[in-house]
C-alpha cells in the first residue's frame, strides 16, 4: 500500500460492500479502539482445525447447508485511524448487501406456546434447561448509517465487544455482546458462564437473585467444567458468580481460568463448549434439535460465535448475543429468554423485549 492520507471508516465500509469484500469493525471490552480487519479477495475461507488460523472468525448457532462458519483473512488489520487507500483490484459490484436469510417474526401467542413445549418437554425429563429466542423487527430508518450505528453502540457499550461484519454470503450484522466465550492469550484461556438476566435499576441493584436465575448459572457453569475436563486435566481458578451490568440489563457471572492447556488445543475447547447451556439447553443435543424444528426464526449467525484469532497475540471469542441483521427495508433484532421449569411465559416475553432495547435503544443516538 503506497502511504497517503487514511481512508475514513465509512469510506471503507462502502468500498468494501460496493465489491463484495468481507470484512470485520471490532473493538474489544474496555478499549475505546476500533479495529479492521479485512479481505482483498471475495471468497472468506472455511474453518479448518490449524494453529495456522488468523483473521476473524464468524461462527452460526449451529452449520447446515446453508451455513457455514467463516475466517475473513487478515489481509488488512489496522484501527479505524490508518485505513490504507482503497486502491487494491476492484470487483464486480454488488447488487445488495442484504443476505437472503430471512428470520421470521413470532407473535406473542406463538413465543408463548414455544416457551410452554419447552416447559412441557422440561416435566418430561427430556431437557433441564432450553434457550428460546425470537427475533424482533423494526422498520429501517431511511437515514440508517450502519458505521454510524456501530460508533454509537461502541460508545454506549464500553464494556462490551462490539462488531459490525460483513460478508458476501451472509449480510451485515451488527452487535455488542456481554460474554467470551473463550479467551487464550500469554495467561492461559478463560470463559465465562454467562446465565441469569433481571432489568438494571436501583432497586434490583442489591436485590438477591431468584431461584430461577441462580438455577440457570448453576446448569451453565457446571457444563463448562465438564467441557473442560475432556480437553484437559487442570483445575480451574473460579471467581464469582458476580453481578454484572450490560446495559440496561444485570447478569449473573462466574468466570473460570485455565493456566495449563496448551495452546493449540483452543479449537477442541471451543468445539467442546459451542453451544453453551447459555443459548441451546440442557442436554445439548436434545435442545438443539428441539430449537431447529421448533423455533420460529433462522437464528444463522445469531448466538454463534465471532471475535479475532491470533491478531494482537490473542485468540478472543465472544458469543454473538444482542446482535441484530440489517435488511433491505428492517432491522431484525434476535433475542433469547433461557427456559426452565420455574418461568413464566409472559415474563419471558417481557425479558426478550428488553432485550431487544439494548441495540434498539442506540438507533436515536446516531440519528443525523
């Protein structure tokens, strides 16, 4: 890249979509940097098992013939201050940045007989826990500027990681999730069991945490011990369950620290771990069918997994939780309620609602 003035965020973004490029805007819980990391070629490379691995990784809920997760190579990897000059070979235009997955909208009868087959299957024995989701759509303001969006949600969200990624195949997506699912750096690899949500006031400040809530991070901490225990032999170092905030919403957290495992092994941990208690259920196979052939919306890439590998010396997934895709004319915000015996299908409405606030909340901030 021959050096002359920085190209801005926007310009890139519009550039690299006007030619199908993929590309990744990151910027990490607690840093106020954005990072890019991007293609010069269209075709993003399929996950292969290799420490070789570097780029950004884009994961869905579960693959299937029409999805597949994704490495966008880190042809470019610099912040959003020293963008290089757009000159590398140009590509056929596209017609749309709109990828053809479609979630459908549930009504608030149909969320609610989900939530009790769930209940049902629960009072069988066939699960103990399973994550319903929903996605909530909103009519797409005509002055929708998707960088713009992603710089206001980096703002309000400093303790979040924030994404907004692109793909030929796949669309736009844009999100700010509370919840790693797998860190390896230099201190060895950490994640989290992220399970529990209550609205962020005063009042539940120092409210206890319900049965409920305490039930669904004793399911999701207890699988990730036992994930952990077929990759490696060491103990863990524990702390928590803490309360967090993320938002408008508190979450109930306990984070566990591997100091022994080699390396290389972070994709038999990640296989072993993906999905988590937090967004399928208990048993994983059992729910993860149940989801499929019950949920009304594709949740494609919607509580999968994305995040950099080996750039800034440091593999950093994150559960793809509180994102939304950017469609022709909507915003499709996807949300999900962890189910167990003890909800009540109303709130589990209300909580998804809720939710869906935490990237809706930010679309009057960036307003023109």
């Amino acid at each position: 890249m021959p050096k002359s003035k920085a190209t801005s965020l926007l310009q890139f973004f519009d550039y690299c979509v006007q030619n199908n490029l993929p590309f990744a805007f990151y910027q990490m819980p607690e840093s106020g940097v954005i990072k890019v990391v991007a293609q010069k070629h269209n075709a993003t490379t399929k996950i292969e098992k290799s420490s070789l691995l570097k780029g950004f990784l884009f994961a869905p809920f579960q693959e299937g013939k029409n999805l597949t997760s994704l490495l966008i190579s880190s042809d470019i990897f610099t912040t959003s201050g020293k963008l290089p000059v757009l000159n590398f070979a140009s590509h056929e235009t596209s017609t749309s940045v709109y990828q053809k997955l479609k979630p459908k909208e549930a009504t608030k009868e149909q969320f609610v007989v989900y939530v009790k087959s769930i209940q049902a299957g629960i009072k069988k024995g066939t699960f103990k826990k399973v994550v319903a989701a929903r996605v909530v759509k909103k009519k797409k303001p005509k002055t929708f500027d998707a960088v713009a969006f992603f710089e206001a949600l980096c703002k309000k969200y400093p303790n979040a990681f924030k994404s907004l990624v692109y793909t030929p195949q796949y669309g736009l997506w844009i999100g700010a999730t509370p919840e790693i699912l797998l860190s390896v750096d230099s201190h060895g690899f950490k994640t989290y069991s992220l399970a529990g949500t209550k609205a962020n006031t005063i009042k539940n400040a120092s409210a206890d945490w319900g049965k409920k809530e305490q039930e669904e991070q004793k399911i999701v901490s207890q699988y990730i011990t036992g994930a952990f225990k077929k990759v490696t032999n060491s103990k863990p170092e524990i702390k928590g369950p803490e309360t967090i905030a993320a938002g408008n919403l508190l979450h109930l957290r306990t984070t566990f620290t591997y100091n022994s495992i080699d390396k290389d092994k972070w994709q038999d941990v990640v296989a072993e771990l993906h999905p988590t208690p937090a967004v399928a259920g208990l048993p994983k196979a059992a729910s993860i069918r149940f989801i499929q052939s019950h949920e009304i919306a594709n949740r494609g890439f919607y509580s999968g997994y994305l995040g950099p590998v080996n750039l800034d010396n440091q593999i950093a997934l994150f559960v793809n939780l509180r994102c939304m895709q950017v469609l022709k004319n909507k915003l499709a915000v996807h949300v999900g309620c962890g189910i167990t015996a003890g909800s009540e299908p109303e709130d589990e409405w209300k909580e998804s609602k809720m939710k869906s606030e935490t990237l809706l909340s930010v679309l009057k901030l960036h307003k023109k």
